[in-house]
C-alpha cells in the first residue's frame, strides 16, 4: 500500500474550531491529527469529511478520543459532509451512535 497523506486545515472562531480534512485516516496519519487539532478552550468542534478518502480503525479512535474531550467540558463534536462508503464504515462500527455523523 503506499502512503496515503492527510491534510488538516484548521479555523477558530472563538470557542468552535472548524477542521476541513483531506486524505486517508490510517496508522500513520491518525496521530497527526490527535497532534495538530488543539482543542484547549473549544466547545464546539466540527469535522468536514468531504475530502476524506478512507478511514481505519485508528481513525475512529481518533475521533472518541476528541469527543471525550470536548463532551468532557460540555460542548459537542460533529462530523459533517461524510462521504457514503465513510459513514458506513460509522454504521457498521455502531459509532454513528456515539458520534454525530451527517453525510
């Protein structure tokens, strides 16, 4: 398999931060994104999934562990404009339970 990249691009307005995603959310992109995303003092974090190509398991985790963080301080995470065969991965997973997932 070759390297797939990810591309973050960040805006913060106050408390929400808004993250446009590009690529692949794999075992060697995942911690990137846990590095890069700075949630102190966000209470709303959304997601924009149209450009994500493929998300593993690594992924997913990545995206419990931001909602601990900002559930645990009272504001909501979401993921918007997830691509078909993304959000089915979320259903088959049970995730889509756990997290807010629109297509």
């Amino acid at each position: 398999m070759t390297n797939q990249e990810l591309k973050i691009e960040q805006k913060r307005e106050g408390g929400k931060l808004f993250c446009k995603l590009t690529g692949w959310l794999d075992p060697n992109t995942s911690p990137k994104l846990l590095e890069q995303v700075d949630t102190s003092e966000v209470n709303s974090l959304t997601f924009d999934m149209s450009d994500v190509e493929y998300v593993f398991s690594s992924g997913l985790r990545a995206f419990l562990v931001f909602q601990k963080m900002i559930e645990g301080r009272g504001g909501t995470m979401k993921l918007i404009n997830v691509p078909e065969q993304i959000a089915f991965i979320f259903e088959d997973t049970g995730l889509d339970e756990l997290l807010e997932v629109k297509e």
